[in-house]
C-alpha cells in the first residue's frame, strides 16, 4: 500500500510545471487541485476520489490520464501536462 503522502507526491509531480495539490481527507478521499496560473486561486479541481481504489502505480498512471483528459477538455494548457504517472 502506497502511503497517502507519497501518493499526494506521485500525483502532485505528474503535473509539473503546473501546481497541484493533493489533499487527502479522513474519509480517504482525495482532492486534486490545479494552478495553472499565478494567480493563487484553483482553476480547475476533482475531489471525492477514493484513495483504496489506488493501490498500484498502474491505477495510479489511469487516474493522472484520466484527470489529464478532464483538465485538457477544460481548457488547461498542454504544457502543463509534460509528464505522467481515478478511481
């Protein structure tokens, strides 16, 4: 089982340059927030994200292309999503 704050790291690092955090509850759901500006405020965030359905790298490399294709579809930019590792 991956701990949840390397989890946190895996998801946060595969969306470099961009900012992203990952926050995860007492209920193990997770929140994925993105920053794609400087502006300080979240334009695009997932939350509600069952963190027991992560439990190898290959679920976790299917959620970051899946939040990947939901993010794009919203208009994040592509160079914010050089790199890659949902339920």
């Amino acid at each position: 089982m991956i701990s949840p704050l390397e989890l946190c790291q895996i998801i946060e690092s595969a969306f470099l340059p961009t900012r992203c955090v990952c926050k995860i509850d007492g209920e193990g759901r997770m929140t994925v927030n993105l920053y794609p500006s400087q502006k300080g405020h979240a334009s695009f965030f997932v939350d509600g994200i069952r963190v027991d359905t992560l439990s190898s790298i290959r679920a976790i490399a299917n959620l970051v292309s899946e939040l990947r294709l939901e993010f794009s579809q919203k208009g994040l930019p592509e160079h914010s999503m050089c790199r890659a590792v949902r339920r």
